[in-house]
C-alpha cells in the first residue's frame, strides 16, 4: 500500500454510505506464509490440557488477555461456548501503565500470558503476524484519516446526509455473534480450516464472516487466502463524526457432515488508541451523527471500551462443550 497515493476513491466504495464495511489488501510481502504458520498452532493451542488453558485465562483482564472460552456474552445474553479464543498484544509483553491505570484498564494493561513451555512457538508466530498486520493497518489509517478530514466540512453541513447502521441480533451468528468492534481498525485474515492437523476446504461455502451494510444487506465475506482485511471499529466512527462507519458483523458455524471435526482458526488484530487518549468527534459533530449511545463527549478509549467490555464478559463457569471453531 502506498502512502502517498490517493486511496480515497477505495476507502469510499468500501466503507463509505454506499460500502459493504470492508476492505482487502493484497500483495503483502510474507503475509501467505505468517497466516499460515500461525493459523495452523492454533488447533495444537485448543488441544492443550485444561489445567494448561486454565492457567493461561485471565479473569482480572475480563479475558482480554490469554485463553477465553464461554466467556463471552452474545446479543440474547447466553454464553459464547462454540469457540475459543487467544488474545495478546503483539507489541508489547508488558504495556506501559502506572499502577493506577493498570487498576483502571485491565483489559489492556495486563501483562501477556504465553504457554512458552507446551507450545513455544507460538509467541513468535502471534507477534510477526501482528505486527505485519499493524503495519498495513497504519497506513489504512492515514488514508482513512485524509478521507475523513477531506469530507468533514460536508458531512458537517449535512448531518442528514448518511443512514446510521444497526447491529441487530441474529440466530444465524452461531460462531460469533452480531456485534461492533470497538477499537479503530480490525485487522481480519481468512479463515484456515483444519481436521487432525491438516488443512482442509471450507466444509460450508456459507459459512464464516457474514457483514451487514448500512441498508441492512447481509453479505458473506469470502476473503481470498493471500488477502488482508480491516473492517471499521466504534473508536473511528466516533472520531469521524460517523462518516466512516462500524462494520457490524458475525461468524456463521458450518453445517453439514463435512463440517465434523472440521476447526475453523482465523487471526484478528485490534486497533485502538491509547487508553488514555481523549475519545473525540469532530467539532461541531451532533451526537446522532456520531451514532454510538455508549459514548459521551469527555470520554478517554479506555473508559469507553470498558463500558463495551462489561458488556460482552461476564464471570461464569469454565464451559464444558468441546470447542468446535
């Protein structure tokens, strides 16, 4: 991606009012080969014992730091027990917070949980992609950045002028639920899928990520292997005043015969301010235009995400299901 071109034109076919809420990039240099190695650990990852993964769990970050399982809270208010999940930062072990915001933000401020001696590949694998995928994203940023600032004045003038979406609940969301993500950009791969260690084809051609455009349009999102994809999280929709939009989305479990014994791993990274980075819209931007009832002017990331947060998480008991994707 380069940076001094102008992306504009793509940055509104794919999250303008018009857009689906995603966008690919292609011709990534190393990007095939990362997806791979770590898309494929993750099946060795969900295998561990349960007094490993249980170590690995961290209920002081609201399971915002290492394993997670039945922890999450779909939009009907049932536990998420069909997945799994592994969160790190890719950039730092140990973030840089005094005592008092590690109080204040654990989800983000704790310190990373790696199974170093059962699987010590891992920790090298999670971070190249990372960072790699942060990178792209860095510059999807700027360019969404100069979109923003170029279509301010309008959007500012006619606050009318674009349709909010909505992130409605849905029994089809039975990986993953309905939702919005929170942060600024979520860095997506395409799924790998994976029976007894091997890689296999999509079980299910309608199955996976599924994104609801700001018509209500509900379209499957086959990404393409080599392909990186970033959809918009509340944090950018805020501080465009709602010009670029949240991507609602949810994962669709596969069905069938083929799908048995089938795991579907995938990798997302989270962009986001700092925690203590003030939440803004644009002057002048009216609350509805913003169109987030969570946030309030005054607002730091980090007190806004906490409220976001409490609400996906709740304490519950370990889930006993197998996992299943």
């Amino acid at each position: 991606m380069d940076d001094s071109a102008n992306l504009s034109p793509q940055i509104e076919q794919a999250f303008g009012p018009q857009g689906l809420g995603i966008l690919t990039v292609k011709g990534v240099p190393g990007y095939p080969a990362l997806r791979r190695r770590l898309l494929l650990l993750a099946e060795r990852l969900a295998a561990l014992p349960a007094d490993i993964t249980q170590r690995l769990e961290d209920p002081d970050s609201l399971w915002n730091i290492g394993w997670s399982r039945g922890r999450e809270a779909l939009a009907d208010g049932q536990l998420d027990v069909h997945k799994a999940s592994f969160y790190a930062n890719p950039l730092l072990d140990c973030p840089d917070a005094d005592a008092i915001a590690a109080a204040r933000f654990p989800s983000y401020c704790r310190p990373n949980l790696w199974p170093d001696e059962e699987l010590p590949e891992l920790r090298a694998a999670f971070r190249d992609l990372g960072v790699l995928i942060i990178s792209v994203g860095l510059l999807l940023a700027g360019h969404c950045d100069r979109y923003a600032a170029a279509r301010a004045a309008a959007l500012l003038a006619n606050p009318e002028g674009h349709t909010l979406g909505k992130a409605d609940a849905g029994a089809e969301g039975d990986w993953c639920g309905w939702h919005r993500d929170h942060g600024s950009l979520t860095g997506l791969t395409a799924a790998l899928f994976v029976r007894r260690g091997q890689e296999v084809a999509a079980p299910d051609a309608r199955a996976g990520l599924h994104v609801r455009d700001r018509g209500g349009r509900v379209v499957r999102a086959a990404l393409p292997a080599d392909h990186l994809a970033f959809q918009m999280g509340e944090a950018m929709q805020v501080q465009s005043g709602g010009l670029l939009q949240a991507t609602p989305h949810c994962v669709r479990a596969a069905g069938g015969p083929s799908a048995a014994g089938v795991a579907r791993n995938a990798f997302a990274v989270f962009m986001q301010p700092r925690w203590d980075e003030p939440l803004e819209a644009p002057a002048g931007a009216a609350a509805e235009q913003v169109g987030i009832p969570r946030w309030r002017p005054g607002l730091t990331f980090g007190e806004f995400a906490e409220l976001t947060v409490r609400d996906y998480y709740q304490p519950a008991a370990p889930a006993k299901e197998d996992v299943t994707g």
